[in-house]
C-alpha cells in the first residue's frame, strides 16, 4: 500500500498535479448531478431497477421451493462447504441469520427498493410528457410494492425506506409492522394501476416490463394473503380484458420461443449470451452434478460445482394424476450411475412417465420447465416466471369458493384443466366447498410447480406446518444424512430471519422469534 502511495506521490509531481490528472469521471459517462433530468434517464435508471431482479430469483427457489414439499436436494457429502450447507439447510430448516441464500433474497430485494426511491424522489419538478411520467412512476411503484410483498412474506416486517437515502442517519430505520408494510404495498399497487398502460400483445408477443396486468396480479395476491376475497376477485375478474389467455399447450408456456407471451403476467427477463451477465443457467443448477452434461443439455458443461439443487420430491411426483400432460412438461429423469467423487455419468434422458430405472442405473428427477435449446455453456435464455394467467385464474377459482360461490369456482378451476388433460373428461364437478378448497390448492401445486409459488401457498393457507413436518417424517426415513433437528418446523419458522449482518449494522433491528437474539 506504502509503495502505490509513493508511486503516485511521484508521478503527481513529475506532472506538476494538473486537475485534469485527478478528474475521476470518464467522459462517456453522465455524472449525478446531470443525470435524471430527461426521459432518457429516467428510463435508464428504471432498467437499472429491475436488473436486481435477476439476482433475487437466482436465490429465490433455494427459500422457495426447497423449503415446501416440491423439491429437495442431492446430498453431496464430498464437500461440506458453507456454499452447500447453507442451502441444505434452508430445505432442511436448520437455518439461522448468517444464511447467505436467505440473506441475499432479503438484500436484492432492498436494492431494487432502493432504485425505485431514487426514482420516485427524483422525478418531481422534471418536466415529462403525462404518459411517460406516469409510466415510469408506474413501474417503480410496482418495484417498490412486489419487493415488498416479498420481503413481508419472508420475513415479516422490515424498514419501511420510501425515499432515497442521502444521509448515513437515514439507513438506519426500525422494522415497521407487517401491517404498515402492507400499507404501503397495497398504496403503491394501486398507484401503479391507475399510471400503468395494459399491456400491448405484437405477435403474440409483450415487452418484459411492468404493466396494469402485473399491478392488478400483484394486488389481488396481496388481497389474497388478506383473505379479503371479494377485492381479489374484482381485480382478477378484469385480466381477461387486458388480453391475457393460456397457451394451447402448456409446455409451449416455458419454451423461450414463448417468451412474454399472452399467458405471461410478468417474468423477470433473462438473455442468453456472452455480454452483459444477462443470462440465466437454471438447468444446470437443477441437474445432477456432472462433468459432462452434453447428454441432458447438448452443451458440454461441467456443472459440479453449482448442481444438485431443486431436485423434484417424490411427493411431488406422485402428485399429477394419470393423464395430466404438466407431469411431463415439467419433470425428466437423468439416468445413470455415481462415480466414486460422487458425480453423475449421465447414460439416458427418460421420461417421468412410468419411468422404471434401467438395470445397473439411478434415476433423477430434474425440472424440465427449464430445459431449451442454448448456445453456450452454462447460458440460458430461460425467463422466470412471477405471474402467469393460470395463477390467476386458479387464485380467481380460490376466491370465488371462499366467498361460497363454489359453482362459479369451478369455470375458472376447469379452464386450466381442460388445457392440462387435452379435454373436459377431468374437469371437477364436486361443489362442496371443503372438497374444492383442497382440489384448488392441489391444482396450484401441479400448475405452478417449480416457480416459487408452493412455499407462500402453504403459509398462506395455514398448511405449512402440517405439510412440512409431515414431508420431514417421510423424507428422514428416505435418507440417513438428515439431523435429528431438521424439520423442527413450528410458527416461527413460516418466517426467515432477519439477516445478522444487518442487525449488527442497526441495532434498531429486532429478530424474529425462534432464531439468536
């Protein structure tokens, strides 16, 4: 450090120290005090906002759907890392507030927070077309409120930051109350209803960015978790107008030649290529480990270092019934045999369909939503999917049969069962409430496997804890690796804890119950 310290010591004097030498700002580039002055910047810094995006989602499934009865994971007992332990033990729910997986989810949801306040501080007093400024509001309203519902779902309730922080004073503010922070969704939701365009289809086809549709979705879940039916409805009632439907087929719905479509709500966007880092790699997280995956993806990749995770439950297997073309559009089998470090020699890629492992060969479940034509190694083009129209549809079915309106439920139910079963021979005709309230949450699990969905189903329909220490029963007797203390799953567990970090940064920050005080 003493040596860089005399280095530029010298070259300053050698150079007589002119300002320019010291000028820090490259000349392409827009300094603060002239940024945020033009549409253009505005626009700018609202992609800037949803790059975080990206980040959060290639978290979210670790606490998503490894926490619920959808998925698992390959135990890998050559390596004992905090990078594999930590993830396990989200699944296994013997986590604590130093886990980096849930940390990260809470800390990309704070920076795009962050971004979307700078937006809204700062747009004021700028002179904008009315479209333009209420589309950009739009859209970081939308940000701002969908990272919070999924902050307050995880994690209860967390700072309230509604404005740009410009002073050390100002980031560090107490955790507001759960229902402060719905507040603040539910004024930030409707605001971006009001501003947002709906969406315009061009071939079929949409922009990756927020619209009416994906306020109005967002708002009627939150409704949802409120349990305030009849405002769901209302809101779900009106997506059909905007232009949204399902897809014919629903494998077509997560092919990349599909991407954005009529079915697409939102999802966060990805793009395969060797600029930028925009690119996803969800099916080589979810495959076997490998030193080869050219057999399953056509790209030679090793992925041992990254794969394993997300594996499909058999619970979650078992739970398509005969027919149901979503079994098969979503799952795989990776067969094949372990060498002796552990890692996967893949032999054949089968269908989950009556799949019986071959003589001398394992079976693997993988997610096959994921699954495209792609270039290049460990790059995807795969979007992820936040809303799609079957969500909505099956949250309109829930609300209607909550309100007892069961016949009525079972138009929207049915609709999404005619296009998994390819007719009307499955649809559901009981209209017993009880009955349709267990039918509607198995019909969600099915439809929305493997999109993070499972987990907040469960705790919003109170099943969580049942489900899941049940899914622990079963799956300590599948396999020997399992503590004692996994799947201890109580109340306090529906939430995730704050993150340590953060709490020794403010000491305003309290700790949700069940974890180190």
């Amino acid at each position: 450090m003493n040596k860089i310290f005399i280095i530029a010591v010298l070259a300053c004097t050698v150079i007589s120290c002119k300002k320019d030498f010291i000028e820090l700002n490259p000349e392409d580039e827009i300094g603060i005090d002239n940024f945020y002055k033009t549409e253009a910047h505005f626009r700018m810094a609202l992609t800037a906002a949803y790059v975080p995006l990206r980040d959060l989602m290639d978290n979210d499934y670790y606490i998503n759907e490894m926490r619920s009865d959808n998925t698992h994971y390959e135990f890998y007992s050559s390596n004992r890392g905090t990078a594999y332990t930590m993830r396990e033990a989200i699944a296994d729910f013997t986590d604590d507030p130093s886990n980096n997986y849930s940390n990260a989810v809470y800390f990309h949801c704070f920076k795009t927070i962050s971004r979307a306040n700078m937006i809204l501080d700062r747009i004021d007093g700028i002179t904008l077309a009315d479209a333009a400024r209420n589309d950009i509001i739009g859209q970081a309203k939308f940000l701002r409120a969908w990272n919070f519902f999924k902050l307050v779902r995880y994690f209860g309730g967390v700072p309230l930051f509604l404005h740009e922080v410009t002073e050390a004073e100002q980031a560090f503010l107490p955790r507001s109350s759960v229902d402060e922070v719905y507040a603040q969704i539910i004024d930030d939701a409707k605001d971006a209803i009001a501003k947002l365009a709906k969406p315009v289809f061009a071939s079929g086809k949409q922009g990756g960015q927020a619209t009416k549709g994906a306020a109005t979705m967002l708002l009627a879940e939150v409704y949802m978790e409120q349990k305030k039916y009849a405002d769901a409805e209302a809101l779900l009632n009106t997506l059909a107008g905007m232009g949204y439907d399902l897809l014919a087929k629903y494998s077509d719905v997560f092919s990349t030649a599909n991407k954005n479509s009529k079915e697409s709500i939102f999802e966060i966007q990805y793009l395969e290529g060797l600029l930028g880092g925009q690119q996803s790699n969800f099916i080589y997280v979810f495959l076997p480990r490998s030193s080869n995956t050219t057999l399953i993806t056509g790209v030679k990749t090793d992925n041992g270092g990254i794969g394993g995770w997300n594996t499909p439950t058999q619970d979650m297997i078992n739970a398509y019934e005969a027919g149901d073309t979503r079994k098969d559009a979503s799952i795989a089998v990776a067969e094949g045999t372990y060498n002796s470090s552990n890692m996967f020699i893949f032999s054949a890629n089968k269908s989950i369909i009556n799949y019986t492992p071959a003589a001398g060969k394992v079976g693997v479940p993988y997610i096959k939503k994921y699954l495209n034509p792609h270039t290049n190694s460990n790059n995807t083009n795969d979007n992820w999917p936040i809303y799609r129209y079957a969500d909505a549809l099956l949250l309109l079915a829930e609300a209607l049969n909550l309100q007892g309106r069961s016949a009525e439920a079972l138009v929207p139910l049915n609709k999404v069962r005619v296009r998994a079963f390819g007719n009307a021979s499955n649809n559901i005709t009981t209209t017993d409430a009880t009955a349709l309230t267990d039918i509607i949450a198995h019909e969600r699990r099915v439809e929305l496997a493997f999109e993070n969905h499972r987990w907040h189903d469960l705790v919003r329909t109170g099943k969580a804890i049942d489900v899941m220490n049940a899914q622990g029963a079963k799956l300590k007797q599948q396999y020997s690796y399992l503590p004692a203390n996994s799947y201890q799953v109580d109340k306090n567990r529906l939430l995730y804890p704050i993150p340590q970090s953060e709490r020794e940064l403010n000491v305003d920050l309290t700790q949700n119950d069940g974890y180190p005080q």
